[in-house]
C-alpha cells in the first residue's frame, strides 16, 4: 500500500483512563491509584519511546477527583499527553469534539488517524509509525495489527493473536460540519461491522496487562520468551525479562494443559484461536466491511438454537 504524503493526515492517540459510564459515584482514590499506576508502568512508559511518528495524545480523566491525584496526572502529562477532564457521561463525541477544538479548520489536513490504547495496556516502540504507514485515503478504513503480547500477574509472557483488537486506527476524513467519529465510534471487535479492516502481519505490536482490575482476565495465548518484549518495547512493568530455556519448556506444558482446560471451559477461545491463525496465514489483507457473523459468533449462534451451553 503506498505511502502518504507529508502532512495528508493528523493522527491522535485515545485513552480513556476514568471515564464515566453511568451515573454513580465516581472511582474512589484506590482504585484511581491502582490504575494509574499500571498506566505508568505500561501505557504512558510505552507511548514515550514512540519513535518515527508525530502524533497527539489525549487522555480523559472524570475531573470527581482529589486535588492531588489531579496534581499528579498534570505532572505526567507535561511534554507526553493532553489529559480531558469531565464528568459527562461517556460518548465517543467526548473526544470527537476535543480533537475539533484542537484543529483550526482551514488548516487542518484532509484526513484524520485515530488510535485506541486502553490505560493499561502498552504498544510496540514503531506502533504509531507502522499505523501511519498503513494510511491509505479510505473513509472508514481500520488498521489492525492483530499480533500482540499478554503478560499476567505472574510476569510470563504470552504470543497472543486477536482479530479486531482494541488497538484499532480508523482514518476518516475531515469534515467542517461535525466532529469526527473517532475510533470509538465502533466496538472493537465489531469493527467490520463499521468499515473494512486492514489486517497487518507484523511481529508483537501491542501488550496485554492481565491483572485482577481488567475486564480480561484469561491468558489465552501461547507461552513465549520474553525477549520479544525485551526487544520492542520499553516497559516500567514488572515482568520476568530472562527465563532460561529450561524453565521455559517447563512453563509451555504447564500452560498447554491449562490452555486445553480454558478451551473446554471456553469453547469460543477455541474458534478465535483459529479464526486468527488462518487470517494471520493469509498475510496482511484488507476484510471487506460486511455484516456477516465471525466464526466464533457463527458458532455461539449454532450453539444457542441447539440449546447447547458454553
């Protein structure tokens, strides 16, 4: 896919860190503290090393907070990102609306990238620039890298593959009438559903946190060295960085045989697990946009007219 020219689009990075998604109290001091400190160690620490690409980072924070949580987000935010403050109650529009204010309309570039990384979560030293290369003035048109790294509570590491992943860009170009979408316009892993995807074979683009605040809790992919991570991104996270190789193959059938009782347990990682894999053989591809289910969804279906249970 060719490259675009200088300047034929602006890119922005979204994170959403406390945003308010009902009406209730807001996050109480200790679980802000919690997160923001795998925020630190993953997230912020990741998006620092960004290397080849010129970007803007915008982070929204709910402003029911101390003033000295407040304090020290501001502190982090110098020379890295621009955090938004609200209490509004969530809506894509949140950010569509920051990024408008930001752009001055007759001199904004034609073509707008957006990015999502989730606030503990982490992505490769040249994810920016390798979802820059992949513009292609397509309205509509998601990048997605589907290769990634989970990395658990324990410190193991994880090759993990996931079609439509939270890391998606979506371009879309500029309009002077309205705000732009945003990536969050569309769920994830219903992108397609939105516009067609552009699937990237890369290496490990992105990392997973899985900790007992995340909504992910399951380590479904293939156990792996460390040196991946060692080699493409810069962590403060604590993880283990050198396992020999003898530990290693020990930890493999461990985690095989876990793997095979999650599967049972969870027969759809089953279908995702290959899902992915034969996408992932087929190289880097464009699915077309369509509202047709994925294997996995196909199968749940099946499985619920039969009166089958998961």
């Amino acid at each position: 896919m060719p490259t675009s020219p200088p300047h034929a689009f602006e890119h922005y990075l979204l994170t959403r860190f406390s945003a308010v998604f009902s009406a209730d109290v807001p996050a109480q001091e200790e679980w802000l503290r919690y997160r923001l400190g795998f925020f630190v160690d993953a997230c912020w620490s990741s998006v620092r090393s960004q290397h080849g690409a010129d970007f803007t980072w915008l982070v929204l924070f709910d402003d029911r907070c101390s003033d000295d949580f407040r304090g020290d987000v501001e502190a982090l935010a110098e020379g890295t990102f621009t955090p938004i403050w609200s209490h509004e109650r969530w809506a894509p529009s949140i950010f569509g609306r920051a990024i408008a204010e930001r752009s001055a309309a007759g001199a904004a570039p034609p073509w707008l990238l957006t990015t999502r990384l989730d606030s503990d979560d982490a992505i490769a030293r040249d994810f920016m620039a390798a979802a820059q290369h992949e513009f292609a003035p397509v309205e509509g048109l998601f990048v997605d890298f589907p290769r990634g790294i989970q990395i658990d509570r324990s410190g193991a590491t994880y090759r993990y593959d996931q079609l439509s992943s939270p890391f998606l860009t979506l371009v879309e170009r500029r309009r002077l009438d309205s705000p732009p979408s945003t990536v969050y316009a569309a769920q994830h892993a219903r992108a397609r559903q939105w516009g067609p995807v552009r699937e990237v074979s890369a290496p490990p683009m992105w990392v997973q946190v899985i900790h007992g605040g995340n909504l992910l809790n399951l380590t479904a992919g293939a156990r792996v060295s460390p040196r991946v991570v060692n080699e493409r991104f810069d962590l403060e996270l604590v993880y283990d960085r050198e396992v020999s190789t003898r530990d290693l193959l020990r930890q493999k059938a461990v985690h095989r045989a876990r793997l095979a009782r999650l599967w049972v347990r969870h027969p759809g990682e089953v279908t995702k697990w290959a899902e992915a894999k034969y996408w992932r053989l087929r190289g880097t591809h464009v699915r077309p946009q369509g509202m047709s289910p994925s294997l996995t969804e196909a199968l749940k279906a099946r499985a619920a007219r039969l009166g089958w249970r998961r």
